[in-house]
C-alpha cells in the first residue's frame, strides 16, 4: 500500500482542544455567495 502525504487531512487527539482558523474577511456567506454569482434569490408567488 502506499502512503500519501496530504497537509490538508490531520489528525488531532478527540479530547485536544484545536485551533481555530482566523478569517482573513469579515464577510457574510450571503455576501461571499453575492459576490461569486452564486445567490439564489426565491421569487415570490
């Protein structure tokens, strides 16, 4: 079998407190959805 290296999968302890990541923006899901094209409006009936 062979092993991979992937920085972006770890493993922590299940009773070790983790990091949490900083946001570098301020910004809501609904404004960074706006901001991609990706906000869908419901229109009203």
């Amino acid at each position: 079998m062979t092993t991979h290296y992937n920085p972006a999968i770890s493993e922590e302890p299940r009773y070790q407190v983790t990091q949490s990541i900083e946001r570098e923006t301020k910004e809501s899901i609904l404004d960074w959805l706006d901001s991609i094209g990706r906000l869908v409006v419901p229109s009203h009936r």
